[in-house]
C-alpha cells in the first residue's frame, strides 16, 4: 500500500503542476535545515512530521537518509493529502 500511496502522491503532484493552479499546492522553498530532516518540512508545511512521505515524494528523494535538494518545490494541499491517505492507507491511518 505505501508504493501506491507515493505513487498516487506523484501523480497528483505531476496534476497539480500541469494544471498550474497556485491555489491547489503549496509553494515551498526547501531551507538547509529542512535538508538534513525532512520530518521537520513536513512539520513546517503540515504541522505534523507524520506527511514525510510526501515531501520525500515531492523533493524527489528516495528515504530521509538523502539530503533534500535546496530549491523550491510543490506540496499537496492537506486535504489532498488526507483523502491519499484515507484511500491507499485505511489500515494505518
């Protein structure tokens, strides 16, 4: 389920930039200390550091041993995330 969680994060990502509707992601600028941690972006973006997934996704980062690239991104909105996560991951939520 966690593979087709990200992937369903990816492609939601790939949507919502084509689509090119500022209102519908959260633009971010990754910070160096964001970089060596991704919990805290997403603690930062989300209030919660439990949405790792999606900025690991989202920096194109395969596990939060790699360094995050310092530049700006593209997030899902919350309640993009949360219906994701209701879909792909009943079982863990």
């Amino acid at each position: 389920m966690i593979n087709a969680y990200r992937n369903a994060i990816r492609t939601l990502l790939e949507q919502r930039r084509n689509q090119s509707d500022v209102r519908r992601i959260i633009v971010w600028d990754v910070q160096p200390d964001e970089a060596k941690d991704p919990t805290l972006l997403s603690l930062r973006a989300y209030g919660t550091r439990m949405h790792v997934d999606v900025v690991l996704v989202a920096c194109g980062v395969s596990g939060i041993w790699e360094l995050l690239p310092v530049q700006r991104i593209i997030l899902p909105l919350i309640s993009d995330v949360i219906a994701l996560r209701k879909t792909y991951m009943s079982d863990e939520i």
